[in-house]
C-alpha cells in the first residue's frame, strides 16, 4: 500500500490550506488544524483527519463561524476569566483564554476559564496538555448534543459529555486522561459505520430503545453511559457545570439549536486550573515529588498510566513521521481542491 510521511508541521499546514480555502480566518484555521494534526501525530485516528470534514460540513450549514475572532468577555480580577467564544470554534477561544488563566492560578491557586457561545471541537487533551505545560493541574469538561441515554433509560438526554485531567511532571510527558462519559465516543461509532463493524454489545440502544450492536442503528438512537449510574451521574455532573452554571446550552439544547448531529456541536466549555504548590504551601513534602511516588507505585504493580500509548506513538511520529495512507492523501487532496463543494 502507497504511504506518505508528513512531519506534524507539515500535515497541520495542509489542513490549515483546505480551512482556509473553505473561508476559514487565520485565528480559526491554525488552531482548529494544530489539534487535528496532534490527534493524527498521537494515533487518535478518531480525532485525526477524520474530522475535517465535520469542520467543513458546520461551515457549509452555517452553524459556525469561520470568521470569528475571539474576545475575552470578562477578565475581571477574580478567579473566574469568560471567553467568547464569538460563534466560532472552541480552540482559538480556548488559546486565548489560557494565558490569563495560567496567571490568575498561579497568583490565587486556582482559577477557572469559562468559553460560552462556541462550537466545540475535537478530544479535550489539547487543552488539559496545555495547561499542564504551565505547571498546572487541570480539570476540563463540556456537554455535547444529546445522544446518551442516561442509565435506565433508553432515550438520548445527555451528550458524550467529556471530562479530561491533567497533573503536571517535571521530567516527562504530564499524567492525562480524557474520556467520554458515554460507553464510548461518538467518531468511535462512526469508525465502526464506516469499516463496516459490529458494535460491542451494551454500547447502544436503537430508535425503538431496543439494545443494538448495529453502527447505523445506534447513530439513530442513543449510546449508553459507561459504568451504568456512576457514568450517568457524571454525565449529569457535566450537564450541570459546564451547561448549567456556565450559562451556556445543556445536550438537548445543543441538538435543539443544531437539528442534527451530523455537525460538530454548539455550546461552552469550562476549564479549571490549579497550582499545586499554592494548595501544598505550609505543608510537609514537595507536591511533584509526591506524585512521582504515587505514579512509580502505580507502574511498580505492572499498570500503565493513562496516555502512555499516546505518548508513545507521539516520541515515534516526532521520529519517524506521521504515516498517511494513499486513500488519507487522496482525500486531503480532494479537500484542498474542491473545499465546501466537497460535502454533500
């Protein structure tokens, strides 16, 4: 099989190229492709290339600015910085944002950014990662439209609703995780549509509200929580910060507003910083170095740390280069070539 190799730079530039010839502004543009060429440099293939064409169908329909420019709402001098997000896409919002809030953390201990009125885009480690490059811990979360059911029902309420940590280490990659609250990802749904895949059973419910290992069938009715009531009740827990007390949409508004979810999703995101030493001042110990301690025993009874395959296939990318199929090239050719006209 025809391969290409791309350094992360080069991929994020081709990606940036078929933005902007879809209308996208500079600010929107490199910093929806940067997260995109991460997902493909750390084999995140759901969060990779995959995804461009949903940027390219909310665009197409309208449901997203790619001309917006970002704005800090209210930066006050508390603990709390909101970011408008200006009915464009998360990232670029985000990005803005996190300067202010790596400050205000470090000077009071902890500080939380709020981004209203955003199309979110892609996983949430980008964001977890880049607070943690500031000596941060990090918590992350947002709803999406409703496509969970929550535990005992069978029809969609909640979003896939993520939630992301992130602890940082001084001598190697930070600790991070990044899961949806549903059984699993929606993009890992659709993977299985397109590869022609059963589903695992316990992953979804049909329209009818019948169990169902078919793809097509559960993008039409509703996924399932992971971990039953626990995975639901944080799903409620995302519902209520993030949508709720941000002043932003829950999941079923979400889909209201959008009508499908074909289309990346409409709604906020919250984002919490917190400085380790300034929780630890006054206390015995070096926050870091204890950590280190709880991570070598963690590894000491022969368990993997979350994100270490991640990191892994990035030191190898980095390397070795980030490996394209042909079929991936053609598309990303067509896609430069043809911009909107390309989505049906």
């Amino acid at each position: 099989m025809s391969i290409t190799i791309l350094t992360a730079t080069e991929l994020q530039s081709r990606i940036e190229a078929i933005l902007a010839g879809a209308g996208m502004n500079a600010v929107q543009s490199a910093a929806v492709a940067g997260v995109i060429a991460a997902g493909e440099r750390d084999a995140c293939k759901a969060h990779g290339i995959y995804r461009i064409e949903g940027v390219l169908r909310t665009l197409k329909a309208g449901k997203v600015r790619g001309d917006a420019i970002p704005a800090i709402a209210d930066a006050g001098t508390g603990a709390i910085i909101r970011v408008d997000g200006q009915n464009g896409f998360s990232v670029p919002a985000f990005e803005l944002g996190l300067p202010l809030l790596a400050e205000r953390a470090k000077a009071l201990g902890l500080a939380a950014m709020v981004v209203n009125d955003c199309t979110h885009f892609s996983a949430l480690w980008p964001e977890v990662e880049a607070v943690t490059d500031n000596g941060l811990a990090a918590l992350v979360m947002c709803p999406s439209y409703a496509t969970v059911a929550p535990w005992g029902g069978s029809k969609p309420l909640f979003g896939t609703n993520p939630f992301a940590f992130g602890w940082p280490r001084q001598q190697t990659e930070p600790y991070v995780f990044d899961f949806a609250t549903s059984v699993a990802a929606r993009g890992e749904i659709e993977l299985h549509r397109r590869a022609g895949k059963p589903l695992p059973p316990g992953w979804a419910f049909d329209s009818e509200g019948e169990p169902t290992t078919s793809p097509e069938a559960a993008l039409a009715g509703a996924m399932l929580p992971f971990g039953g009531h626990k995975g639901s009740a944080l799903s409620t827990m995302i519902e209520l910060l993030a949508g709720v007390m941000i002043g932003d949409l829950t999941s079923t508004g979400a889909l209201e507003a959008l009508g499908t979810t074909t289309l990346s999703p409409a709604h906020g995101e919250l984002v919490i910083a917190l400085s380790p030493e300034r929780f630890s001042a006054g206390r015995p110990g070096d926050p870091f170095a204890r950590a280190e301690m709880l991570f070598e025993a963690i590894e000491g009874q022969g368990a993997r740390l979350p994100s270490q395959r991640r990191f892994a296939a990035r030191r190898k990318a980095e390397a070795d280069g980030i490996i394209l199929s042909k079929a991936e090239m053609q598309q990303l050719d067509r896609l430069l070539e043809l911009g909107l006209a390309a989505i049906d």
